[in-house]
C-alpha cells in the first residue's frame, strides 16, 4: 500500500517526459543522453515498483497496479527509443513546386506550388508521397504521425519577387546561394544584427540585367518602431528594404517597398508580396501505437486498482453473522 | 524473477517494433538535380506560347518530349539552340517535339531571340518559372526527356551537344 503512491507519481512523472515529446516535437533536449538517462532511471524505478506489485505481494489490487505500471513502462520504452533510436530533428525548406526526397524515411516531399496570393495567405502546403501509399497531405497548423515521426508544418517568412527591367521586360529571378535556383520566392532562413536588432536577410540574382539583390524583411512591427519612411498605406504591412549591386559588386541603388507595392531601384522596377511558406519539420516521437497500448495498459490498471480496492473495502465492513 | 524477465522482454519487443515500423519501403530515388527525377510521371504547368495561346508540356503526350529550360541571357543556352533546331528538324517526323521552356522572360524578348535564330520548335515562356523548380534545376540549360507515356527519362544539367541529343533521344523514339 505503501509503494502506491510513489509509484503512481513515477508513472506520472514518466508519462509527461514522454508525452512532451508529441506536445513539443521537434526540442533538441530529447535527443540529449540527459534525458535518456533521466528515462532509463524512472524506468528502473517502474520496474521495482511494479514486480513486486504483479506478484500481488499486496493483494489482487497491487496485481493491477503492476498491469498499469507495466503500461508506462511501455511508454518509456517508445520514448527512450524515439530519442535514442529516431532519427535527430530535421527541418526542410525548398521553394514552392519542388520535390524532395526523403530516403531515410522512404518519401519524397511535395512542396506545394505557390502564386503570390498563397504567400501572403500562408495557405503552402507539403505532401509526403511514398510507393504504394496514399498521400500525406500536411497543411499549416496540422500535424501527421507517420510511425515514430511527427510531420508538422512550421511557417518561414517569405517573398515572392517580380522584377523587370526598364522597359518593362519581365526578368528571371535566380538563387545561387539557396536552395532552389530558379524560384522567384525567397524564404528567408538567415537572420543578421541591423540597427541592433536581429533582421531576416535574403538575396538572388537577376542575371537578365547584371544586378545582385540583397534583402532585408522588416515585419510591420519593426516599420512601426523604426519609423521607416514608408508610404502611409504600408502602416500595418511588412516591407523589404532592397539593396542592389552590379556585376562589379558595386552598390547601385537601396529601396524599399511594402507588401505588393512596385519600386524602381538600380534600374529595374521590384515588388514583393509578403508572407509565410511553410517548412517540413520532422521530428521523432514515439510510436503512437505504443503510447496508446501503455496509455491503456495504465489506465486500466489503474481503474482495476481502484474497483478492487473499493470492493475490498465492502467487504472489509460487511459485519459479521451473529453466532459466528 | 520470471516477471521482470517478462518486464525486460516486453520492452525489447516494444524497442524492436519500433524500429521496424520507423523503416518503410523507399520510394523516392536518391541524388539531386533534375537527375533524381528518372522515372517519374513528368509535370506539367499551363503557360503561353510566344504568340500566347496557351499551352503546356501535358499537351504532347504520345511524343518523345526534349523539354529544353532556358533564358536569352544564359550564354551556353544560346550555344545550345541551333543543336537542338538540328535535332527537332531531324527527328520530328519520328515522332520527336523540342519543347524550349523560356524561364521568367517577358514573350517580347524570348521571341526576338528566337527570331533571330531561326528556331522552329515549339516555345513557351513560363514568367513564374514553374518548370526550373518542378524540374530541380540547378542552373540554365537544363533538359528533360520525356517518353510517350508522359515520364521522365532522364534530366541533364547542363548544355548538350547535337551527338549527345542524339544519343540521348535515339532508345525513346524506337
């Protein structure tokens, strides 16, 4: 009787360690030896609550109490496995419409195109196509499990760029330095100290008129607390500051321009349209089917204890027949 | 004893399912660029001829597609275009389409390019540049050949030469 208690507050503690996992995907702590041990240690302690307690040293009830104990040992297990086993935390950022293959996990992933309304909006979305499978369809704010790992959607920052030159001629948007080279959208990943403050920064290239662009993102808090000389219909609105170069790396020219609002810098004429797109994190979890089995393994065991202790306890207060 | 032997059992089991059921089957092929895309089913994006009907790579299936990416201020593009007019001239009446897919330029300039080349195969302007990402390139040109069932067969980084087309086309139209 005595063991209870403890014994219950191990498996709680346990059962959080584990679900945090799934509650905050993706936190380098669970793939640290610290927390492994920190596992391994409440899981030694289950154990030496729970074999005593299956042995029913202390009545049928402590014989459920080690059924559900049991189950959170389970659950240990997965989450042990998913932090030592599972692969580290990813995060995958690829331009919209581009395909990425993902052997460690047998799929490849489908950035969904996008147009600029679907910037602004944040409505990208990713698919996980895998051979003889149906789709998995991950949109913002939605999470998919796929076995140990937990697919979720976290939102970048992004532009979507069109640039012409002086006469109006449309121009090819290149990223020699990002991920996808011919994509007229940029998510910025990178942030630099600007004013002293941590700014997002980007660039590409406009091979078309010899001109290099760098790219500074301030969201509409930043333009507020700056008091950039921006336009009164941008209140409220991102802007990017512009910063181009020629072929020489001489700068040519700075703008800047609120979300969908056109500007000429350095001789072509520039507008973003301002948003999110999401990027892929895959984070390992444990496996859900085993989190449910221990789940309902504990609670189980658990309501088992508490029907046999309640029926024990009847029958400890049914008096005796006279005469007995 | 014997439970915590079934305790210990039951959380290597758990451990190997896990691992198990982590590792499906591999469906995507490994590598990068347009290379990577061997075998798939090709994309397909609507966009406007240099006279602007509207058209799109969908629209040749049951030929043999070289679909070329490309752009006028890409020098070995421009070294590439009279290789590939030489090879659609030749291989057109076998059933072969060159598809030019002009990247993010305005028709007007793609056009008076293709003008001053003498080009006759079909080309698109894609402004939005849909194809270089559907098609991972890496830079301009880059080729795609697509079979009559609409997959892909191979993708090249890079400028081609007539020999290598050639070769490259040649089992596809068999």
């Amino acid at each position: 009787m005595s063991s209870r208690f403890p014994s219950l507050a191990v498996a709680l503690v346990a059962l959080a360690l584990v679900v945090a996992q799934i509650v905050i995907p993706g936190a380098a702590i669970f793939h640290t030896w610290q927390y492994t041990v920190a596992l391994a240690v409440i899981g030694y302690l289950l154990v030496t609550y729970a074999t005593p307690a299956l042995r029913g040293q202390e009545g049928a009830a402590s014989r459920m109490l080690g059924a559900g104990l049991a189950g959170v040992l389970i659950v240990v297990a997965a989450g042990i496995a998913s932090g030592l086993l599972g692969p580290d935390t990813e995060r995958i950022s690829r331009a919209p419409g581009t395909i990425v293959p993902l052997p460690d996990i047998g799929a490849a992933a489908f950035f969904s195109n996008a147009d600029p309304q679907t910037i602004a909006s944040g409505d990208g979305m990713v698919s996980l196509r895998r051979r003889n499978h149906t789709d998995i369809v991950i949109s913002p704010g939605s999470h998919k499990f796929l076995g140990g790992l937990m697919l979720m959607l976290e939102p970048l920052p992004a532009a979507y760029f069109d640039a012409s030159d002086a006469g109006g001629n449309h121009l090819t948007i290149t990223q020699q330095t990002g991920s996808t080279f011919l994509s007229p959208v940029l998510l910025f990943k990178d942030r630099q100290s600007i004013a002293g403050e941590m700014q997002f920064v980007g660039g590409f290239e406009l091979p078309g008129a010899k001109r290099s662009v760098k790219v500074v993102y301030f969201d509409a808090e930043d333009v507020r607390r700056q008091h950039f000389p921006v336009p009164a219909e941008a209140a409220g609105k991102p802007v990017v500051l512009y910063d181009l170069f020629d072929s020489s790396d001489k700068s040519v020219g700075i703008g800047m321009a609120p979300s969908g609002a056109e500007v000429r810098v350095g001789g072509v004429l520039l507008k973003a349209t301002l948003g999110t797109y999401p990027q892929l994190l895959i984070a390992s979890v444990p496996a859900p089917i085993a989190v449910l089995i221990g789940l309902g393994l504990f609670v189980t065991g658990l309501a088992g204890m508490v029907v046999l202790q309640a029926q024990s306890g009847k029958e400890a207060r049914v008096p005796r027949p006279r005469g007995a | 004893m014997r439970v915590l032997l079934i305790l210990a059992a039951l959380v290597v089991v758990v451990l190997l399912a896990l691992r198990f059921y982590q590792g499906g089957d591999v469906g995507a092929p490994p590598g990068a660029g347009p290379a990577m895309l061997a075998g798939a089913p090709a994309a397909s994006f609507t966009v406007k001829r240099l006279n602007g009907d509207a058209d799109s790579l969908a629209d040749y299936r049951g030929k043999v597609v070289l679909v070329n990416l490309w752009a006028t201020w890409c020098p070995p593009c421009r070294e590439e275009i009279p290789a590939l007019e030489t090879l659609y001239r030749r291989y057109q009446s076998k059933g072969l389409i060159v598809l030019g897919i002009d990247q993010g330029e305005s028709a007007s300039v793609a056009g008076a390019f293709a003008r001053k080349l003498g080009v006759t195969f079909p080309l698109l302007v894609d402004d939005a540049q849909q194809y270089g990402r559907a098609y991972a390139a890496q830079g301009l040109p880059t080729s795609i050949l697509v079979d009559r069932s609409g997959h892909i067969v191979k993708g090249i980084d890079g400028q081609l030469t007539l020999a290598q087309m050639q070769e490259l086309v040649a089992p596809a139209l068999k």
